[in-house]
C-alpha cells in the first residue's frame, strides 16, 4: 500500500551560466512524499500522517523562503530533489519516492528503499 503527503515551500534560486535561469527568481515548491508498506485488512494504520508531515517539516523548513544558491552550488529541481531524498531517507523508515514539483509541470522524482 502507499500513503502520501504533500507540503509546499517557496525559495529563491538562480542556475549560474544558464541563459534563463541565471538571474534570481523563485518558486513555489511542491513536496511530495509517498510511502509504501504492506497493510494487513484491519490492521490499524502504517504511520500518523501527522508523524510523517512532522519529520518532512523537520527538513523543509531550513529551506522556506530562502535561497538555494546558499546551500547548493548547481540548485537545479534534480540536485534539490537528492538532497531532500536523502535528508527525508534519515527520518522517515520506509521505503519512499520523493518528488518536487518546480512550480507546476515540472518535476524531478528519486525512489529510496530501506
């Protein structure tokens, strides 16, 4: 089974040498995380999504309404995405996909397993 959450942040970035992306602009981002485990009927639930909104605010907020540029050399949606992948990976103990969404229609996805 899998179960999700969805968490927004905005943040300033610029991709050095890109000859759009290269001045400072922001996003909104659009966090999701999906969780899969096996669920036996009437078990109960496989975590809080209070629990899992927690721990992936723990991460996210270091990152709303900053700049990106301050944390990542190259802060494009797919070095964002394997930061946060790795950061959520030490919080979270199940297998996941991670995807950010760099405002919307574009994304980057990373699928983490335990």
């Amino acid at each position: 089974m899998k179960l999700g959450i969805t968490e927004y942040i905005d943040c300033a970035h610029f991709l050095p040498g890109h000859p759009k992306c290269g001045q400072v602009h922001g996003h909104t981002y659009k966090v999701e995380v999906i969780i899969e485990a096996e669920h036996a009927p009437g078990q109960g639930i496989i975590v809080d999504f209070n629990d899992l909104k927690v721990r992936t605010r723990e991460v996210l907020h270091r990152y709303d309404h900053r700049n990106w540029n301050d944390v990542l050399e190259f802060p494009s949606v797919e070095n964002i995405c394997e930061l946060l992948s790795r950061q959520l990976h030490e919080r979270i103990a199940f297998p996941m996909v991670i995807r950010v969404w760099e405002g919307q229609g574009k994304w980057a996805e990373m699928e983490l397993t335990r």
